[in-house]
C-alpha cells in the first residue's frame, strides 16, 4: 500500500475534512462543569459515529464521569493505540472571545487561515488529524495500514478520574505495541517534534476561612483577621526572590538536565524572545540563571490559577470578607512525589495560618512526570516520517504540559507512548480565541499518514 | 407641646410603622449597580410621598448619579437638617441569604424579634425612625416642634459622588442650625450613643497586567510572570509582622488618643470577648498593643475587601492569567491625607511591579476623618433625652465607619453634626441576612420623638 495517493486524497478532502471538524468543534463539551454533561455524552456519540463510518467497531463506554470511546479496526500489522480527548476547557471569560466560542470558523489572519474555536488545537482538531489520516487510507485502501485501538477520553481537562480505573479494567483489549498521542506542539512552524518528556501536575484548591460571616469594615476593620491578607502572604512566600519555590524538599527528585540535552536543546535555536514577545512579555520570569526552554520542559513550577474573595462586582463595597479562595498548581519533572508535595504544601498552608483562620482543601489531581523511552526504533522511523513532510527535521524535545496518559501507558500497560502533534505558543488553548492553524490540520493529517506508513514498515 | 402622647402614638401605630418600612425595603436600590438604576429612583419617588403625607414641602432632585430628596417643613423653632441616605449595598454572595434580600419580614430570634432584609439597618430602617418620629408628632399635635430640613441620599453606599456638588450648589436651603444623622450604631443592647469622631475613607481598585492574554501553564508555566503572584506580594507587604502599615508616611496625621479618652473609653465595660466572639473570632488582628476599641476607633487601617483573577469556576483550569486584580480600603484617622495617600499606594504598587508587568488603578473614592465639635448644649441636652428612653445613660463614643457627610456639614455649611443611631454590630450590614432590631426600630423612633422635643427646649 502506497502512502502517496493517500496523502492525494487528503489534499483533495480537506474540505470536507474542515466541515467534519466544525461538527465536533459545535459541541461544547466541557467537562469540568457538570452543566455540559450531556454536551460530552453528545460528543462521544459524535466521534461513535465517526469511528463506525470508517469500519471501526467503535462504542462509546459509560464511566463514573463522562464516557469513554473506544475502538477497534483491523487485524494485521503492528498494533497501535491511539489516543486524544474530546473535552475541552471553559470558555471564559467569555467577553473576550471575538466571535462565540463553539461557532467554529475558518478565519484568513496575518499568519495564514486558522480554524476558530474552544477546542479547535485542544484537542478536537488533533485528534481529528489522525482520524481524517485513518480516513483517507481507508478511502483510497480499503482498510487501515496497521491494527489500530481508539481510546478517546473526555475527563482529560478534569483531571482525568476515570482514566487509571479504565485502564486497569480493560487492559488486555488496550494494551499494543505503541501508543500514539496527539495533544503536543510542534517545536516551530517548521519543526515537527515527538516530545520525550512531560512534566506531572499536582492541583490543589484552598480556602481560607476567618470571621464566620463577612463584616463592614467600618465595625470591624482593624479588630478583625482579614483572609485575603493572609492567602496573600501564603501565596507570595511560596516563592523566594530568585524564583525558587520555598516548600521543603520540593527539589527532592528534580535533576539537573544533562549537559548534552541542554546543548541540544541550545542547538535547535530557540526564540526566546518571539516566544515571549507572542504574549507581550520579554523577561523569563522563573528561576535565576535557567534558560526559558529549561524553565518550562525541565524545571518544576508553582502557579496560582485562580483567586477570589469579598466583593468583586462593579463599584465597591467596604467588606471584610469571611473567606478568601485560590486554585494553586504544580508542575513536576524527574521523581518528583505529587502526593508528598501536597502534603508538604497543605502543612506550609496550616504553619501560615494565624489565629482565628483556618484552611479546606480540595485535591484537583495528581500525576508524576513522565520520562519516555525511545530505543524502539519506531521512534526514529516516525521521527523520518514527519521530517518527510515539513521543511524541518523533526526534533525530540522537552514538554511543559502534563500528560498523564503518556505515563499510564507505561505503568499500567507496559507501553511506550509516541507524543506527536501539530499545535503552535499562540493557538490560544486555554484561553479566549482558541485557534489551530489550517496548516497544523492540512498537514497534521498528512503527518500521520506517513507516520501509519512508517510503522507499518 | 407635650412628648407624652407621641410617645404613646408611635407605640399604638408600631405595626403600620414597620409595613412603611417593609415598603421602602421592597425596593432594591443598589446604588453601586448600574441595573438598579430605576430602582434608586423608585425609593426616591416613595420617601417623597411618604415626606408629603407629612406635610412637608418634599421633591426628588436629579442628579448626575441618583437623585437627592430634599423636603422642607416648619418656620419655627430650631433648624435642624436631617440626613438619611436611601440606597442600599450589594447582595451578594446572595446564596447565602436564608430569605430574598428584598422581601422583608419580621422575624422572631432568640434575641428578639428583628427585621430582616437588606437595607434593614442600613440605612433605611434608620432613617425611617426619624421619619415616623416626625409622623407621630405631627398626627398628635399638627404641626412638629422644630424646623426640619431633609437630605436624603442615594450614592452613600457608592462613595456620594453628587453630594459635595448638591451641597455646595443649593448650600442656603440646606444650612440650619445643626444637622441630624441617623446612621450609626449604639454602645451596647441597652446603651445609646452620639458618636463624636468617625474614620475617613480612601477605595482604590488596582489591576495587575503580566501577558496580554491568558496562558496555559503546560506552556508558559515557569516562564511568564503571573500576575495573581504579584498581586499577592504587594498586598503582603502592605502591613508589617506588627500589624502596622508599611507605608512611607503613612502614620503623619495620625494622633495617639488622648489617655483621658482611652480611659473613658475602658470606663464603657467594652466586652471585646463578645465583639469578637459573635464573629467566630477571639483575636484582636489589628496593632499590637492597642486595644479592639482603639483599633476600630483611632487607628487607621488597609483592608482587601475584594480579590480576583485566572479561572474561579468548579473544577479546575491550569491558566496563567493575564490579570488580577483587588479593591483595597483604608480607613484613616485624624488629619491623614486621602489624596497623599492614594499617591503613597499607587507609588508603592509601581515600585513592586516586577519587568512585564503594569498597573492600572481606579479610584473610589476619598473622605477625611472627621471629629466632631460638641460645645454646642444642644449635645447634652440630645445624649440626656436618649438616657430616658434606654436602660443606660447615653454615651459619647468613637466611631470606626466613615460617615463622610458629617465632615461635609462642618466644611461646606459651616454645621456641627450629631450621630445617632440604633444599629448593632450583629446587624450584619453589607453582609447576606441584614438584619434591624425591631427594639432598635421602635425605641428608635421612640428616642427621635424625645430628642426633637429636648432640641426645641
């Protein structure tokens, strides 16, 4: 089987493509509000479908949270898992998206035409890439160049709950030879990578809780604790002035990167300053004397997400407030423990406390970082394939997102997983105006069709 | 004119008196809140009706914000100027309210019975003391005992930005001999008060700007400044490990109190544990070294009374927000500076923006202290007839709100001002559940009838 009229074909139906793509991008599934619970039951029909229209024996799977599709076609050839997610982020703030965040469009902007949308590179459209790639083989084929398992979650922007559970009750039917992720970045527009690394992700939320009700400033202020005052000295010591993180034996597991990898990494001559000066910044912010390329793939990181408390609406109100909430997250690299950073961080929160406060937390996740082995020359077959398609070699890089599927693969199943992907620093994900470059689509599409060649070899 | 039979007028008509004010307290006027807009004009409409069933020459007058009521009545005898303002605070976070805010009731509690909804205390079941005192007056004897003048408010509640304009234009109609504010609280359960100095009040709301646009940890984590950790360092550097406030010259202006008026103060019995403890908290936070009363009577104070940015929904979201932002307070004493201040803040706040990051402030407003002038005999005679009506002698106490409209009668109309009111700290003013003592509401209308009639002795 030729991969040329393969990647013909896909040139020919990007339209088509486009069109399928929008379906999906219409369905709001967020799963971290239980508001759009039947939004992501509707997706995961929606990709059911899809699946079964190119002869996959697809269904979509119930679990304690939001469903799970899973799929099998072929019989022959390596087996490969793919993987992706159907659910995407919240929307707001929601004024700031420039047209609605679940109308999906193709736009023309300065860098060429973009698909719009919550979900469009996060992950509906990468994930699509690979189907639309499975699709056209199957066109112009009959059938899939190899035996191919769906797995396409929709917990994946809520900490995944039903992942590990799911994983372990039916891993004889998911475990193959490799696993296929497509939810990463390219290293630049001309760059195609496999990522080799992800740093794990510990979520926590606190709320500090002082008077037992909220108070007029003007009978209480100055007699009364305030906990926005003390989340706030909570929040600025977790950092010391070079940007270190302050929590005991928070480097423990933390190595130091390889020289080798790091003038590796130099080598692929990375712009710092177009990679800052996207989102109107121009210092690196993190720790002292580190790289921006380290500080984001090898170096662990404590953010504050969010925060509220008291009165935030128009004008004003002379309130003290009972409670003071935040959302806080780590990212991890090496052996780093979440589940001891979290206690570590929950017994810093409690030493901060003054009187009359106290502290609840809320877990919100924990996965360790994962490091991925790539002896298997599958990685380098791949790696051919897509330089095949792009102006660039490809690279293996460093990621600063957390994907904890890449290593449930390895824990649970005994698999390598293969991080291939086409988003871009300024696709928006997470934010307003998601978007994902048509090319990202056209070409992604056409990257594993090669890929699936590959493997096959 | 005989106060014995008003007094027996305001106990036979207490019923009807309490539906009055459950009609004033239907109305949702939120001064601060532009969708209440029609509303503030509404309870306008309804204190001008229920002035003009009193024979008084009353009329809403616009303003650039909500209107003023002004109401004239009498030719003879002292003329007193009284002030009440209409509007009312925010609700939220209303699903904390065992009832709608908006529909008042009477309510039994252990204490008494109360009557609950917003604006019950403040100000409008207040105001509406005077007002029924008035109304048994002149339904005994005609005609009331002194030459009354009204100013009633409705921006109190969103830092009176028409008044200083209003009183300065129309400064002849509104100047008579001393002026009567019904909007503080007394000493105690069963001690009545004239407040004699009040706290002035600077509102600064202030944005902190890293990226332009929200960022997805996974990316940028480690790499962009987050604005919520900037934001929290300049609030913790706010105050010193003494409670004290770290702002150069901040304390200039501020007196030590007299040690006469300290032991006056420790005179009145304050039962701090109480105070505290009806709030959940046992712990003076404020100064170390002064006591609760000093601390929300003499000093000055910084207080967050509202914080907010990156993602505050359920679930979670691993953003690097672009913004966050707070409204601060401070209540000030003595001759301290509003306007120097605000320029001392906003210094501080630039100082302590790392590269990247920008501030943007909006004012709310800025009101001195004011100490009161009693010299006048009018004062003795007003705290003697408050005496009769309540179990303990009346007492002349600080004030730890900030009443800006007392200063205002001193500057513009050259008036003294007396402070009195019924108000309790459980009133829960600005706070879900605002509640006024029914006791509060009919003695209080009860110590009106006494004091008008000790004013026209």
């Amino acid at each position: 089987m030729s991969v040329k009229p393969v990647l013909d074909r896909i040139d020919h139906d990007l339209d088509q493509a486009i069109e399928r793509l929008k379906g999906l991008l219409r369905i709001p599934s967020i799963s971290t509000d239980p508001a759009y619970k039947e939004d992501c039951k509707d997706a995961a029909e929606w990709l059911v479908r899809e699946l079964r229209s190119l002869g996959v024996n697809a269904e979509s799977r119930p679990t304690s949270g939001h469903p799970m599709v899973v799929g099998h076609v072929g019989d022959s050839g390596p087996h490969l898992v793919f993987y992706g997610h159907y659910d995407v982020q919240p929307v707001d703030p929601l004024d700031l998206w420039k047209r609605p965040p679940f109308e999906p469009t193709v736009e023309d902007t300065v860098a060429g035409k973009v698909i719009r949308g919550r979900g469009a590179a996060d992950d509906k459209g990468q994930l699509m890439t690979f189907i639309e790639a499975c699709r056209a083989w199957k066109e112009v084929h009959g059938c899939l160049p190899a035996r191919i398992t769906f797995l396409l979650e929709g917990e994946e922007e809520s900490q995944s709950p039903s992942l590990i559970p799911f994983m372990k009750e039916n891993a004889a039917e998911l475990t193959g030879d490799i696993a296929l992720i497509c939810d990463t970045g390219m290293f630049d527009q001309n760059t195609p990578s496999i990522i080799t690394s992800l740093r794990g992700l510990l979520g926590e939320e606190v709320t500090i809780i002082g008077p037992d009700k909220d108070l007029h400033s003007g009978l209480y202020g100055g007699a009364a604790i305030n906990p926005i005052r003390v989340l706030s000295r909570i929040i600025s010591g977790l950092h010391d002035d070079t940007g270190r993180i302050t929590l005991p034996d928070f480097y423990r597991g933390v190595p130091e990167t390889d020289p080798a990898i790091l003038a590796q990494w130099d080598a692929l001559g990375f712009d710092e300053e177009a990679f800052l000066g996207d989102v109107g910044l121009s210092h690196p912010a993190g720790e002292q004397g580190r790289t921006t390329l380290e500080m984001t793939w090898a170096r662990p990181t404590c953010e504050v997400n969010g925060i509220w408390g008291g009165y935030t609406g128009d004008g004003f109100k002379t309130v003290l407030p009972s409670k003071a909430h935040t959302k806080i997250s780590f990212r991890l690299v090496g052996t780093q423990d979440p589940e001891k950073i979290r206690e570590t961080f929950r017994a810093y929160v409690q030493a901060m406390l003054p009187p009359d406060c106290r502290a609840e937390f809320k877990e919100h996740g924990a996965a360790p970082a994962s490091q991925m082995t790539i002896s298997d020359p599958a990685f380098e077959r791949a790696r051919q394939a897509l330089s095949e398609e792009w102006p660039n070699e490809a690279a293996f890089i460093g990621g600063g997102g957390s994907i904890p599927i890449a290593g449930y693969f390895k824990e649970i199943l005994n698999m390598d997983a293969m991080l291939i992907g086409f988003g871009h620093p300024d696709d928006m994900i997470h934010s307003p105006n998601e978007k994902y470059d048509l090319r990202s689509f056209h070409k992604g599409i056409r990257s594993w069709a090669r890929v699936l060649d590959a493997l096959n070899r």
